[in-house]
C-alpha cells in the first residue's frame, strides 16, 4: 500500500543554535527546503523555532491554514 508510506508521519528534525551559528544555516536550510521538511531550532535543548520549506507553507496556505495568525 503506497498511501500508507504517504500517510506516515516522520518525526520533525531538530538543529541546535550553535550549528546555525556555526555556519551550517545555509546547508541545513538548503537541505529542509531541498527535502520538504521541517525541524526545531533548538537553544539549550528547549525549542526556539520551527523551520519548514516554502512549499509545505504555500501548502498550508492552500489548505486555509495561515500560521501568521496565531
């Protein structure tokens, strides 16, 4: 069952602080965007932010779902 795969959820990535501020932004970014999937930032292990491509933000948009509301 192919839909199944789809349907799995896979468990969002976490990056800490200190690999964005060592100059892995643009590759961990690059990579998110490149795969279509999102992550935590962490900062001394708590979560800080979630990054997530473009395309699965359009994508939630489409679905009437604008995170800049809440």
């Amino acid at each position: 069952m192919a839909s199944d795969d789809k349907m799995k959820k896979q468990p969002m990535d976490f990056y800490n602080m200190s690999d964005l501020l060592r100059g892995q932004s643009s590759r961990l970014i690059t990579r998110l965007s490149n795969e279509d999937r999102t992550a935590f930032v962490l900062k001394n292990g708590k979560p800080l932010a979630v990054l997530m491509s473009n395309e699965r933000y359009e994508r939630l948009l489409k679905a009437g779902i604008d995170i800049t509301e809440y």
